[in-house]
C-alpha cells in the first residue's frame, strides 16, 4: 500500500518511521516533512491546505491510506475531503475535530454522556463571566473557547488574576477563539494523558504518558508544546486505565456517534488523576507531540493495522502490542523557544546515534545540502527505552550529549516524576 503521512513535526517522524517498518507500506509519501522524515519517505511538493491537490496527487500516486498527523487540517476539514474523494483517511472529519476545536463542545459531551470533568459556566459576555468568577472564587480556570494555539488557558490562583484572565479574552487577545470563554473549577491531582484509536464506533486503548509542558527544569517558566515525555504514566496502573476506559474513553467515542458525527482516529484524553477518579481536561483530537515518540518506541506490532482500521471503520482485529519497557524522550529545542529563536543553526552528530533503544527523532530540521540545521523551535527528540525510567532517561541524555549544538537546549530533568517513584 502506498501512504501519504501529512506533518512535519517529531510526531510525524516518528509515525513516519513506525509506518516504514510495516512489511504492508510500499511507497511512503509526506508533506511537508523534515529532515528526518526524508529519511524514511519520498518528500511530496503538496500545499496540504489545498484539499483538491493533495486528492490529485493522492489518485496520481494511488494512495491507500492518509495519516494526518497534527489537528489544523483536520480542523479546516481535510479528512472530509480526502474521504468524499473516496480516499481512506485516518484523523476525524471536521465535526468530529470540534472535540479538540471547541471546548463548549467537548463540555457538552461531557454533561450529555456523564463524563467526569471539572465543573463549569460558559459565557459570551464579560460582565457575566466576571459575576461567576467572583461567586466561584480562587483558584480558578480561564479558558478562551476554541484553538488558541495552546495559550488561551489561564490557572488563575487569585480573583484579580481570574478577571484579568477574563477581560484579556474578551479583549480579542486570542482572537475568535476568546468570544465565548470557559470557566472551570480547578482541579487537583497528576496529569496524564491516555490514547485510544477509535473507528467510529469501537476504542483500542494505546498506552498512558505523560508530558513536561515548561520550559524549564523543575516545571518553571512558559508553557510550550512540551519538552519531553514518558510512557507509560506511573499514576495510570491497570485499575486506573480501565476506568478511564469505561468513564471517559467508551462514553466519548458513543456520545460521538449518537451525535451523528463519529469519532475516527486517534483520542488524546488530557487527564487530572484526582482522589476521586480521572477526571478528563481536554480531549485532542490527534497524537501527542512529543507523546506520540515514545508510543510509537514501545509499539512492537504493525502501527498500520491500527491507522488503516481505523480510517476504514473496523478495528474489530486490531490488539496493539508493546514493549513492557518504559521509553522517554527528551526534547532539544532552539535556545530562546518558545519566545523568539534562530533558523539555521548547525546541527553535528545526530545522525549515527540510533540504536534498537534509541531513535533521534526530527521535528524541525531540514538540511543545507549534507548539514543539518535547525529549521523551528522544538528541532529533535531524543528517544530511547529502558528497563526503567531511569536507564531510559541516562540513555537519552547520554545520545543528547552526544549531540553538537550549540545553539540548542533542552531540560535536564525530563522523567522526574517517574524517577521519584521509583526510588520510592
Ligand atoms: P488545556 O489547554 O485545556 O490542556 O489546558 C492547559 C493546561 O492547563 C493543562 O494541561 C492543565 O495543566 C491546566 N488545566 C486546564 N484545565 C484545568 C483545570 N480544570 N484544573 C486544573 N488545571 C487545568
Ligand atoms: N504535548 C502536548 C500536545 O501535543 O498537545
């Protein structure tokens, strides 16, 4: 089967390099891909935002499978099209990406289906939003409804952090997305996250991780897409993954199909583990970014048998396999992200680091003829397995050190929550 894989992140890569081991992928195609991912697939001149060309070339190509990696073009309806053209696609039509896109959406589905999240008002006009803020007090929520690139959520600890957080929505600092704003209660507990791949109808549970959203060590400084990961997540044990399963995952994905806009794809639950039971924050509607790197690491059975399942409506047959052994990676990025950063910077010693436990995985990176540079802000993933967290985590850090860039950096304590449990 030939394969168009669309993104050019570390999640990308790493989907890229799973699907290219399938002994069912013949051509591997991706657009707009990065350094990495020319490694492993034929690199397509595509406009992925331009729905009729990627149809054209999928026919030109005869495509059996599209794999879309990251939620805007799902969002902007790419799946739609690419299904209307006849052309098997994994990632959800747009309707069903609002589980991602709006979060009155996903909060409604919660209410309808009984799925535990935290409590919450939804408003549309500032005076009411400042009203309920004040009557719930601190700490509290503050959520611009919408795709605000991962910065409309502010935990405020104090009232006037919370009115302020309300008033800066309001005042259109994200756009579109902050004309109707959430309001939650806070909610208190360890995050984790928790995949399933869904064909609209059935969930296959992947495998827990956990994120490290900061940029700095010890959780300190600006959120950004995250800097590091591990699967699986301690705090999920078996008992905890199968109430996720049964209170939030199953409820999801039938609520989905009740509402006429069935879920196929892959679900990313962002979970708070309270002292009540998991309780979801937010459900995306693709991979992880850099979760997805170390899921693919531990997944030693054909990651196409679960893609193509699911785009084509039956995942009946599909019982991933994993390896037992925990994997992290470590994220290299461009000093000065996620503020300003350089392009360009030259990159040594990257590209003869993999092993059968380690895998440098590309996110943004091209190359200037044979050198590699750096072409984004999040620009490697380093990831390896262990036989614990530990092992993993000196495998990593021993590839990153390995690593010439001068113009990178990355935390030096990605794991650290594992760790402290195992030396417990
Ligand atoms: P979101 O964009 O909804 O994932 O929120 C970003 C981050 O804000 C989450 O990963 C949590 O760390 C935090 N967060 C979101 N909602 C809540 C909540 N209701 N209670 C506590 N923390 C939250
Ligand atoms: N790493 C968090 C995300 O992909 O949303």
């Amino acid at each position: 089967m030939n394969i168009l894989l669309i993104g050019s992140g570390g999640r990308e890569h790493a989907l890229g390099w799973a699907i290219a081991k399938s002994p069912r992928c013949e051509t591997l195609y991706a657009a707009p891909g990065n350094a990495g991912i020319a490694a492993v697939a034929d690199i397509a001149d595509l406009e992925i935002a331009d729905h009729d060309a990627v149809i054209a070339f999928c026919r030109d190509k005869a495509i059996g499978l599209v794999v879309v990696g990251p939620e805007a073009p799902l969002v902007d309806g790419i799946a739609d099209a690419l299904e209307a053209a006849g052309i098997p696609t994994f990632g959800p039509s747009a309707a069903a990406a609002q589980l991602e896109g709006s979060k009155a959406f996903t909060k409604a589905l919660c209410d309808r289906m009984g799925i535990p999240t935290a409590a919450y008002g939804r408003f549309e006009n500032e005076d009411e939003a400042i009203a309920y803020v004040r009557s719930q007090g601190a700490p509290i929520v503050i959520k611009a409804d919408g795709l605000a690139a991962g910065k409309g959520v502010t935990v405020a600890e104090s009232l006037p952090d919370a009115e302020a957080a309300v008033r800066e929505c309001f005042s259109g600092a994200f756009g579109a997305a902050g004309s109707s704003v959430v309001i939650e209660e806070c909610l208190v507990g360890e995050e984790a996250s928790v995949f399933a791949i869904s064909d609209g109808h059935r969930a296959v549970l992947l495998a827990s991780a956990q994120d490290h959203k900061r940029v700095g060590d010890g959780d300190t400084g600006p959120n950004t897409g995250g800097m590091g990961a591990y699967s699986p997540a301690p705090v999920m044990d078996p008992a905890m993954m199968a109430r996720v399963e049964t209170e939030i995952i199953i409820p999801t994905i039938a609520g989905m199909a009740e509402a006429g806009t069935p879920f196929k794809g892959v679900l990313f639950a962002g979970l708070m583990i309270t002292a009540s039971g998991p309780k979801l924050i937010e459900h995306n509607v693709r991979f992880g970014d850099p979760e997805c790197q170390v899921l693919m690491m531990r997944l030693t059975s054909d990651v196409l048998d679960l893609l193509e399942g699911a785009a084509l409506g039956d995942l009946s047959n599909a019982s991933p396999r994993w390896d037992s052994r925990p994997a992290l990676t470590v994220v290299m990025a461009a000093k000065g992200y996620p503020g300003s950063y350089e392009k360009g910077t030259p990159i040594n010693g990257a590209d003869d680091l993999n092993t059968e436990d380690l895998h440098v995985f590309h996110a943004g990176t091209k190359r200037n003829g044979t050198q590699l540079v750096a072409n984004g802000g999040r620009v490697l993933n380093v990831t390896a397995l262990g036989n614990t967290v530990a092992e993993a985590q000196a495998r990593a850090y021993a590839a990153v050190d390995a690593i010439d860039w001068p113009e990178g950096f990355c935390r030096r304590d990605i794991g650290w929550r594992a760790l402290a449990r195992e030396n417990d």
